[in-house]
C-alpha cells in the first residue's frame, strides 16, 4: 500500500506539494500517525478552498477525480489502524501473560 497515487490530471499545484509531503512520510520505516493526519486535514482544506474557487465545470471533474484519490486514503488510514490494533491487542495479551507470573 505505499505506492500510493494521490494526483491525477487536475491536481492543482499546491495539492500536489501536499500529496508529495504524505508520499513522502507513508514511504518511511515508521509513519508519524499525528503528523499523517496535520497533513491530510491540511489537504481536505486546500481541496474544499479549491473548490470554492474554480468553474463548476472543473470543480465537478475535480471532486470526482478526488473521491477516488480519498478512497486509497481511507483504504491507507484503515491498514495503519488494523496494524495499530493488532499491536495493542498483543501487548494486551503480553500485559495478561506476564500478570499470570507475577
């Protein structure tokens, strides 16, 4: 999943800055889940101002174009959720095993 596509043909310029900074930081070893989501509540931002500023012709294509984009978010934001699940539900089980020696 970090071959993620966040641009296509209408991305504007400063959403693609912002695209390029989340590539970026879900391509490291460890993703920093805070800043992950600083930057994509920046990116929701920059998309509605987009938004509001263009034709609604090209606003309509863009949506749509995005709806695609946000659907590898989610799917993205749900596999770091899962892996982060698992995680604590281990270190629940360790916390209980360790209990029992104790």
């Amino acid at each position: 999943m970090k071959n993620l596509t966040l641009d296509h043909a209408l991305t504007p310029p400063q959403l693609q800055d912002l695209n390029q900074a989340i590539l970026e930081l879900v391509n490291e070893d460890s993703v920093n889940e805070a800043e992950l989501l600083r930057l994509i509540s920046l990116r929701d931002d920059t998309i509605k101002n987009y938004l509001n500023d263009c034709h609604e012709e090209t606003g309509k294509a863009f949506a749509e174009a995005e709806l695609q984009v946000n659907g590898v978010l989610i799917a993205y934001a749900n596999k770091l959720f899962n892996a982060s699940l698992k995680q604590l539900s281990g270190l629940i089980r360790g916390r209980k095993a360790v209990k029992k020696y104790i």
